[in-house]
C-alpha cells in the first residue's frame, strides 16, 4: 500500500493525536531504560543530588564495574559465568531433545502420539513458575537440591520447542520429499539427518530465541534450587546482593560497609539486560512467530 | 499417514523417548508427587503418605495469611489482566492506525523492555518508585507521594504491579496484535473505510472482533501467569521495609511453609492451587482458541 494511497483512504483525523499518545508511550517504555543506561555514571549520593537523567561521569562505569568484580574475588564473574552455561546446556538439551521429538510426531503415526501432544501442550501453556515448588519437593526427595542439574535438566524439558517443532515438520517440509526419500530406501534417521535438518535453519533460530529468552532471566527454580552461593545465576546473585547488601538506597542502614551501592546495582541490572535487549531487536519477529504458530492458516 | 512401517515406528518411538522421560521427570513427576504430598504426614520427620488426611489442605487454607495473600493476588490480577489487555490492544491499534516509520519505530522500542525480567525488572521498578531517584519524580509528587515507602503502601501496590508487568510484558503482545492486525484482509478494512469507517470505528468494530480468539488466548495467559507473581513482592519487600509483606502473594506464602517452617505438605497444598490455575487455563486455551492444536499434521 502506497503512503498516499493510505492517506486519501484514512482522514488523517487525529493524526497529531496519535503522535502525542505514541510518544507519551514512548516516555513510558523508554525512560526506565534510557534511566538504566545512564545511571551507573552517577556517585552513590549523585542519584539523589543530580537530577534524574542528568549524567555523571563517564569514569564512574570503570569504577562500578571494579566494585561488581571486586566483590568475594570475582563472584559475581562466576555467576556470570554459571549463567552462561546454564543457559547454554539447557539450550543444548532442550534442542537435541525437542527437535527429534517434533519430528516424530509430525511424520509418523504411532501409538500413544496423541496423548504426548496433548501432554506437551498443557505442559507448555502451563506456566513454568507453577511447578517450580512442585520440583523442588521432587528433588528434595531425590537429594539433588543444590546441584546445577537441578536447574538445567527441568529448563532443558521445552514442550514449546517440541511443538513448534511439531508445526514445522508438518506444514513447512513437504510430504512428498520425505515419500520420496523413502521410496528411494532412505531410512527415517537419514531423511531426518540429511534433508529435515538442513531445512530446520528458522526453525532452530525460533527454539533458540525463546530458550535462551526463557532461561536467561529465569529466576524462580535457581533460587529456589540453588544454595551454595558459587552455584548462583546473575539473577539469583542480584537478587542475594538486592537483600544482603546496601544496593538499594533504601536498605542502606544494613551493611554499609559494602561497596555495592546503587551505581554498581544500576550496572549489574544493565549489563544483565544488554545481551537480551540486542537479542530483542534482532529478533523482534521471532516472538510474533513462535506465540502464532500454531494458529496455522489453511 | 497411513501404516508407517516397524523400522519407522520404532524410530518415531526413539525420537520421542527422551521428550517423554522429561516430561515424566519434570513435569508429571512433580506435580504429581506434590500431590501425594500434600496428604502425606511430616510429624516423624520422614513423611508419611497418606497420614495427613486433609489436614494440609485445612491447615494452608486456613493460615491467617492465606485469605490475605489471595486477595491480594485476587486484586493484582483484576487490575493486571484486564487492564493490561485493553492498554495492549489500544496501542496495537494505535500503530496500526498508519503504517508510518514512527510507528514501526515506537512498535520496536514498546517491545525493548520485555528483555527486563525477574530480579532487574524488580530492582529498577524500586529505582522507578522512588522519588528522590525517578525520572517520574514529577509525576510521583504531583500525587502527593514523597517516599518509596507511600508509593508502594497498601492499595497501591497492585497497581504497582501491574504496571510493572505491562512495562515488560506490553510490547510483546503488541507485536503479536499488530501482526494479527496486518491478517486482516485489505478488503475488509478498505470497505470499511468506503462505507464511512472513521480510525477509531474501524478499529473498534472491525478489527477487534476480528482478532477475538487472540484476545481470548491474551486474557488466559496473562491469568495464567500473573497469579504466580513471586520475585517483585519478595525484593520489594525488602526495598520499600515493612509495607510490603513477606507473604504478599500466594507462591511466597507456599514458599514460607517448604522453606521457613519446612512443611512441605501444606506448600504442596498451595502450590496446587497455583498448579490447578495454570492446568485450567491451558485446557482452556486448547479448547477454546486455535493456537495451540495437537492436529496440524493430521489435515
């Protein structure tokens, strides 16, 4: 649709109105972040004496972040580190599981196929912080609380991967190309492995997406299934400093001696939200297509 | 599909194994142990199954802080859901109104903050709420609200919450309407249009019953989700002192008796409820919408 087509058809009734909401929006959404992006150039005092968005300076960065590195020897780099690969394992998993899976279920009719699409779908509507204490009274039981598996092995369970899986393998590779991959004496592992996969490049951009969306920010399970603090994730580490030190102002009567403030709080937050902000904007379309995909068109 | 042969069956049947061992393992596992939980009996330090009759139920239903949390819940989410689906749906169509550079613009930054979860939507929402820190000082003090501690105090709280939470999870649904927007026949809409349509009718009659089923499957998952708040009560409680409450939502109360008291019988209790809810909102959903189908590949 042309620009001047669209504007002949739709009065530009209320045209400035719309921009004036939008930007208002624009405050809404943007601030806190632009807010985030700025504060950790401030001293401790100068988020209360400087204004708000004013900027300090650009040496303060330099000297949170030896503060946030500082701190216990580098604990917070070893929760940097744990984040990583635990998000990076159940990544792994979680695809090398799913992906056969919804494949399976896509192309062959076997017994039982029924009931595990219909549990896989409950499983991944039902949101996961609802079975989180569930696990933790499981693992109690099996002894694995505290244990790194204990959060990796439940996040790399993807019923969501399964079923977009599911939904590709049925409607985005034609059946004619796995009949006649048969037909020529493939077997179902090789068509699998030599023509499904290397036609699964989107999909597997999708699983990877909303696993490492899902898991990087994950905060319920690990806090409640990690205890040694050297098995923490950033979000669990946060969450410990948030409580145990004087990174919010608020709290401040409670150990003051601590170097972690809210400059250093402010950069943490920042630099935990920075790889997702950039995996956000790169792959904006990604989440409209993975909550959309099973509202196949015919 | 018909009669796969043995070696493709067996095949399938590998595939799909170790999906089902996860699924059996972490989540049918656990839910139902929490159910033989929550009937068991701790008294001897090893439970007993079965020994408890109801008494778990009775007795996390009738903690003098139960009937509070739920309310409080109960209030979050008659705030938080509709609410959040009708600001959701009015800057979808907002944007969609024109397909302009700054709307395509705003639709990306709208969606930036769903990137902020968990403990840092909670840590910069205190950053936020307080008025000696906040780019939103004006507005704050316009209201009369001097401290974090009155921002965040009784009634306030959860609409507290539930703009946080349309802060971080707006932007997605957004994307999502404006793509269910752009589905819509250019017929349909032009029609509209040619018949005396203004914006806002177009929108309003047309578009928004077109897109329904959408709605539905917004309204149950925002349910769904929102009645498991846990961190932003938990580190706002120790951000804001006293005000908010250390047993504020349900999941926190659940959280007290398997932590603070180790009674995992009456957390099991709970944590039902909080199971039962999301159980029921996805029957729900496959029921009653069309996104999620277990028959795509059987048409």
């Amino acid at each position: 649709m042309s620009q001047t087509a669209s504007r002949r058809t739709r009065p530009s009734v209320g045209g400035s109105t719309r921009v004036i909401l939008l930007l208002a929006l624009a405050v809404f959404f943007g601030l806190p972040l632009l807010w985030l992006l700025i504060a950790p150039s401030k001293l401790q005092n100068e988020f209360v004496t400087l204004p708000s968005l004013a900027f300090g300076e650009i040496g303060n960065y330099l000297r949170a972040l030896e503060h946030l590195v500082g701190f216990k020897d580098g604990r917070i780099l070893l929760w940097a580190w744990n984040s990583v690969w635990y998000t990076a394992a159940a990544l792994i998993i979680g695809l090398v599981i799913s992906i056969p899976a919804g494949y399976a279920l896509a192309t062959t009719e076997f017994r039982g196929r029924r009931l595990i699409l219909w549990l896989t779908l409950i499983a991944l509507i039902v949101p996961t912080s609802a079975l989180v204490l569930p696990l933790f009274l499981e693992m109690s039981t099996l002894r694995l609380v505290g244990s790194p598996w204990a959060v990796i092995l439940p996040t790399a369970f993807f019923p969501f991967g399964v079923y977009l899986a599911y939904v590709f393998y049925a409607t985005s590779v034609p059946r004619d190309l796995l009949a006649a991959g048969r037909v020529d004496g493939c077997s179902e592992w090789q068509l699998f492995r030599m023509v499904c996969l290397p036609l699964s490049k989107t999909l597997i951009g999708l699983l990877t997406f909303l696993s490492f969306t899902a898991n990087w920010n994950n905060y319920f399970l690990p806090f409640v299934m990690l205890t040694d603090d050297e098995t923490y994730t950033l979000p669990v580490g946060l969450q410990s400093l948030v409580t145990g030190t004087s990174m919010i102002s608020m709290s401040a009567m409670r150990g003051t001696s601590s170097t972690l403030k809210n400059p250093e709080g402010a950069l943490l937050s920042l630099l935990m939200v920075l790889p997702l902000v950039v995996v956000f904007i790169v792959c904006q379309r990604y989440v409209v297509r993975g909550a959309l995909t099973g509202a196949v068109k015919e | 599909m018909i009669g796969p042969t043995r070696p493709r069956i067996r095949t399938a049947h590998l595939f799909v194994l170790p999906h089902t061992v996860f699924m059996l393992l972490f989540a049918i596992g656990p839910a139902v142990y929490a159910l033989v939980i929550s009937f068991a009996s701790f008294q001897r330090g090893t439970p007993e199954f079965f020994g408890a009759g109801l008494d778990n139920y009775a007795n996390a239903y009738t903690d003098v802080r139960f009937l509070p949390a739920l309310g409080n819940v109960t209030q979050f989410l008659i705030i938080s859901v509709p609410l959040g689906a009708i600001g959701v749906l009015a800057i979808a169509a907002l944007l969609h109104a024109r397909q302009d550079r700054l709307g395509s613009g705003m639709r990306t930054l709208y969606f930036i903050p769903g990137a902020v979860a968990g403990p840092t939507l909670a840590l910069l929402a205190i950053f936020m709420l307080d008025p000696r820190i906040s780019p939103f000082a004006p507005v704050l003090q316009a209201m009369g609200l001097t401290t974090i501690g009155q921002v965040t105090s009784g009634s306030r709280l959860p609409w507290v919450f539930a703009i946080m939470y349309f802060f971080a999870a707006a932007g997605g649904w957004v994307a999502i309407f404006y793509g269910a927007f752009n589905g819509i026949s250019r017929e349909t809409t032009e029609a509209a249009t040619m018949d005396g349509c203004g914006p806002i009718r177009l929108a309003w009659s047309v578009k928004l019953p077109l897109v329904r089923p959408y709605i539905v499957y917004m309204l149950i998952l925002t349910f769904g989700a929102n009645v498991q708040m846990f961190v932003e009560p938990q580190l706002l409680a120790v951000a804001a002192g006293s005000t908010v409450g250390r047993y504020w939502s349900l999941n926190q109360l659940s959280y007290a008796y398997a932590f603070e008291l180790s009674d995992f019988g009456s957390a099991a209790a709970i944590a039902l409820l909080m199971l039962g809810v999301g159980l029921l909102a996805a029957i729900l959903i496959i029921r009653f919408t069309d996104f999620f189908r277990p028959d795509v590949a059987d048409r």
